[in-house]
C-alpha cells in the first residue's frame, strides 16, 4: 500500500514538473528543428533521404531525452556533474585510441549503428562540471587565484585532447565557454586582462608548434580571401555569391543555384544557413536568427529568475554555448571569421551536436522548473 502511495506521488510530481515546463522554450526549440527538416530536404533536391529522415528520427529521440532531463531533479545534476565530466572526458581521450578518421580529423569513435563525437557533448557538461564547482563559492573565494587552479585545469584538459584531434574550433570554443562562465562566477576583471595578455602572447609559439598547415591556410585566407579563389578561398567565395543572390526574399524553395548545382560545399551541415539565406533572402535568414536571439532571451531570462546560483550558472552558460555556435557559423559563411567546423545548432545535419543542444536545452528547462529550489551548500536537499 506505501509502495504504491509513493509511485503514484512520484507520478504526480513528474507530471505536475511536465506542466510546469517552459512550453515557449520548447516551442521555439521545435520551430528551429523544422527550419533544419525543411533545409535537409531542399539540400537533397526534394528528398526526406538521406539527411531529413534521419535527421527528424534523431530529433524524436533527442526530443525525448530534453524531456527526461528536464523532469529530472536538478540535485541529480548537481550530484553528477563531475561523473558527468570524467566520463565524456574519457570518451575524448578513446578518441586517440579508437577513433576514426573522417574529414582528415579524429575526432568520432564508431560504435557501429552510430558515430558519435565526444567533443561535442564536453560543449554542454563543462558548463554543468563548472557551474557545480562555483555554485558554493563565495566572492571571496572566487577573488583568490588558488580557487581557480581547479577549474583551469577542467577547461584546459578536454582542450588539449580537442586540438590534438585536430578540432580548434571547438577547443576554442570551450574556453570562451569557460572564460564566460569564470565571469559569471564573479572572478576579477584583472584575471582577463592577464589572460589576454598571455593569449596574445601564445600566438607565435601557437602558430608555429600547433596550427596545423590547413588551419593556417584557413586563417591566410581569413585575412587575404582572394589570394586563393580556386583553393583554400573556395568556400568562402561561393558561401558569398549564394547570400548575395538570394536577394531580399530569395530565389525560392528548392531553387538555389549555388546549392543544387554543387556550387556551394557542405550545404547540409556548415553552410546550411548560405543555403537557407539563397532561397528565402534576408527575410528567412532574420527569422532563423529571430528564433535563435529569443531562445537566448529565455534562458537569460530563466537564469534571472533562478533562486539558486547552479541553476542560473546553467542556463546562462547553455545558452552562451549556443549564442557562441549560432555567431561562429553565420558569422563564417559570411566570410566574418575562418572557416571552421562548427554546425548551425538544431538545424545542420549531424547527430551528436542535435542530441548535444537538446541535452543542453533539457537543462535550461530542468533549471526552469526547479528555479524556486534551494541549493545552498550543506543544505539537506543536496544530499538527498
């Protein structure tokens, strides 16, 4: 009779959690995944195969994890933030073991029905490992040097193993990941500016020990894009001529010149918002980015209302992690930064940075529906 008194309490506080979900979150989450459906299937001239089907397969999928996640304690998260960390940190170092070679990188371990990339799930768990270190730090604390050795050394370890792949563009991006959250946290203006300085610094011996040649093709070109326009500059240009000519309202659905006449490279994974800004023009790239800037407002705005400092170190770091995606790969179909593998978020084809964004959005609606829960450390809720 207890027995079933308790499942039917649980029922109910899965359900009344389920209710309680931030369905604008959501809905706005749904829409950015059928603009990438709608994308796939244009990618492959009017066809659900090869990309949309599957891609819409491990959206159900992902879709169902954001859910679980999102009804799950959040002392869950707090409790297993670092397992969480060593454990996809083992799957990077797997990488140089057993990975395989795609793309002239090794940067995924095949496990037979799926490839996956490990590097991409550390995107979402070092905000969770960081944001378990300092939500019980004190300002005073966070102000000392000593208190940051720690966190260093979470965001500097998968990024060594990242660059070896070679995969720089992510590595990159989890330290501005880690810069961000570190500022959030509360730690010293000065510490930046000595971490700046050190950066800047670090870039002759970066340039000549660890860039590999295409990486430093990618960034001559960045700076001098018509020195190579049959080379190096290939993408770039013809990222360019399909933004410029898809006007103000586009050429139409399924009526990319540069995309369905092979002009236009990876058009279904990191130039799919070249392909998308050809046929709807400016007005259906502003609405992609539209869709983008208001999830971004309602993670920051989920942040503020959150109670308790790992919930709001969460959602704001989730969602910076998803700006950062979204500014990185417009920004270089633009031709505004070097070319880098970075998929546009929920839209370009791949299954492990989808699963990835929805894991990360399954947090911020996790952190939503427990922003009125207390977290102060020692208190008997962590524990429980």
């Amino acid at each position: 009779s207890n027995i079933l008194i308790e499942k039917k309490s649980i029922a109910s506080d899965v359900f009344a959690k389920f209710v309680q979900l931030n369905w604008g979150l959501v809905l706005l989450t749904m829409l950015s995944a059928c603009v990438g459906f709608i994308m796939l299937y244009s990618a492959a001239s009017g066809s659900f195969e090869p990309w949309a089907i599957k891609q819409m397969i491990r959206f159900g999928l992902g879709f169902v994890l954001m859910l679980c996640v999102a009804l799950t304690p959040i002392h869950f998260w707090l409790r297993n933030a670092y397992f969480l960390y060593i454990l996809c940190l083992i799957l990077i170092v797997l990488v140089e073991i057993v990975g395989t070679v795609g793309m002239g990188a090794r940067r995924w371990i095949d496990l037979g029905f799926v490839a996956v990339q490990p590097s991409e799930f550390m995107k979402i768990i070092i905000v969770l490992a960081l944001a378990r270190y300092f939500y019980a730090s004190q300002l005073g604390d966070v102000k000392r040097l000593t208190h940051l050795i720690i966190p260093l050394v979470l965001v500097l370890v998968p990024v060594f193993f990242i660059i070896r792949q070679p995969d720089l563009g992510t590595a990159l991006l989890l330290i501005a990941s880690g810069v961000i959250i570190f500022f959030l946290a509360g730690v010293r203006f000065r510490v930046f500016v000595f971490s700046a300085i050190a950066g800047i610094a670090a870039i002759i011996p970066v340039w000549k020990y660890i860039l590999h040649d295409y990486q430093k093709a990618r960034l001559m070109t960045f700076l001098r894009p018509d020195q190579d326009l049959l080379g190096s500059g290939y993408h770039v240009m013809q990222s360019k001529i399909a933004l410029g000519s898809g006007g103000v309202t586009g050429k139409g659905f399924l009526a990319g010149s540069q995309s369905h006449l092979s002009f236009l490279p990876e058009m279904h994974t990191d130039f799919i918002f070249t392909m998308l800004a050809e046929e709807f023009g400016f007005i259906g790239g502003v609405v992609l980015l539209l869709l983008y800037l208001s999830m971004v407002i309602y993670g920051f705005v989920i942040a503020l209302k959150c109670k308790n400092q790992f919930g709001r170190l969460i959602s704001m770091g989730v969602m910076n992690v998803f700006f950062l995606n979204y500014f990185v790969n417009i920004a270089m179909v633009m031709g505004l930064l070097p070319v880098v593998g970075m998929p546009l978020p929920l839209v370009s084809y791949g299954g492990t940075s989808l699963i990835t964004h929805m894991f990360g959005i399954g947090l911020v609606l996790c952190v939503f529906v427990n922003r009125d829960v207390n977290l102060r450390p020692g208190s008997a809720e962590i524990i429980s």
